[in-house]
C-alpha cells in the first residue's frame, strides 16, 4: 500500500505487548489506520533558510482513483500560482509535473526528486507516495517522540529502488500506531526530521495540523500549518489530469 506525504499522515507508517512484533508488522499497522477517499485542506506554510522566512499558502486536494492509487493536487496562491500535481502508482515510479507561475508546465524528473520543492525543505520525493515494500524494517527499542512513547523501526531502503534517503526511523505512537516522527538519513548521515503535532481526530482519520520538517542542525526548516480540512468530498476526477494545468 502506498500513502500521500502530507494528507495521508506523512510517509509510512509491541514489541512490549502480549507477543512480540516486528519492525514490518508495527509499519503494517500504522499503515492500516482509516484513510480518506478523498479530501481538501487549505495550508500555510512558513519555511526559514539562511536567516531569511518566506511565508506562502496553498490548497491541496487528493482523491483515490482504485485501489492503490491517489491523485495529488497542491495550488499555490500565495504568493504565486503555482501547481504541482502527483500521479500515485502502484509497483512503479510515480508521475509529477510542475506548473509553473508563467503557465508553462514540466515534468519532475527522477534526478530532480533531491530539489527542494518551492525552495522549502520538502524535496519532490517527500511530496510523492511511499510504498512500504521498497524498505526492509527493523525494531529498533522503545522511544520518545514528540514526548509520547513510541516503538522505533529502521528502515532501509531495498538495493533496487531509488530513493534521496538511504535510511529512515520512523517513531510510531504505541497508543494508535500513528507516526509521530521520520529521522531521514542520507549518504550515512543525519540529514533532516519531520514532526507531527497538534494530532486530532477528523471524521474518524487522525490528522496534524502541523507539521515540522527541520534541518539535522535546525539551523532551518519549514513549518506547515493545516487551516482547516474536509474529508470524502465529492471532487471532479478532471481536475487531476494532466491537461488541467495548462
């Protein structure tokens, strides 16, 4: 199964309970919790780079089309219109093109996935789908995150799939199985994190309403606000195709 970046909960997904649970069972788990078929949220987003904070806003739909696939839509509207639609697939890379604020639209190449996306510190890949069975998992003990127990699971990614992160630990809340934070690790170091805070329950789906990904030094990082969020709405298919950008 695969799951959207940011209105999917972010990413992926007792060893202490009645039996002992591996690192892919805990993520089996968290990967099960209820998902929306559908859904729209206004975001602001505040990103703080070399002393510098730039403040925007965006809307983001997503609706799933079948079993194993979404479609992705983020509208910028301030400061500038611009639009970045996904493409999920099931068991091959996924598709994004980028519209720029001149109308002209490109396709997001699998060696542009490490670029930061509209100078934040979300890359490409962060806004894609993660599918659990590129990574191999292991538990690796009891921790905190975000001050709430958690079960800890390395995982790494698989030889053949391309990934910008070499490694992840994810910090799975032992309450509900809802991941509470990713330590992301590149070229065998520390790279950046992403929090989740401010968890509520909407419609029967746990959802933050804000979001941190910072720097390893947290010299920098972007900060996500949810203003607010609908779930399984009606939404036309066709704003989703490709041909809707231009």
């Amino acid at each position: 199964m695969k799951k959207f970046f940011l209105l999917s909960v972010i990413l992926f997904f007792s060893v202490e309970m009645l039996f002992a649970q591996s690192g892919r069972e805990i993520i089996e788990r968290s990967d099960a919790l209820p998902e929306a078929d559908s859904g729209r949220s206004k975001i602001t987003m505040k990103i703080t780079k070399e002393g510098r904070v730039s403040d925007k806003e965006f809307v983001l739909s997503m609706k799933k089309i079948g079993k194993d696939e979404e479609r992705i839509l983020i509208e910028f509207i301030k400061p500038t219109e611009i639009k970045l639609l996904t493409h999920t697939h099931n068991n091959r890379e996924d598709d994004q093109w980028l519209q720029l604020s001149s109308g002209k639209v490109k396709r997001i190449a699998s060696s542009d996935k490490d670029k930061p996306f509209v100078n934040s510190h979300f890359f490409y890949e962060d806004m894609e789908s993660r599918d659990i069975d590129d990574y191999d998992y292991k538990y690796i003990g009891d921790k905190k995150a975000a001050g709430e127990d958690c079960y800890a699971v390395e995982a790494v990614k698989k030889n053949n799939a391309s990934k910008v992160y070499d490694k992840s630990i994810l910090y799975v809340r032992k309450s509900d199985y809802f991941v509470l934070r990713v330590d992301f690790f590149r070229n065998g170091k520390f790279f950046k994190y992403l929090e989740n805070h401010n968890i509520k329950m909407v419609n029967g789906i746990l959802t933050p309403f804000k979001v941190v990904m910072m720097q390893s030094d947290e010299a920098g990082g972007t900060i996500l606000n949810v203003q607010e969020v609908k779930y399984n709405i009606p939404l036309q298919q066709s704003i989703f195709n490709k041909e809707s950008l231009r």
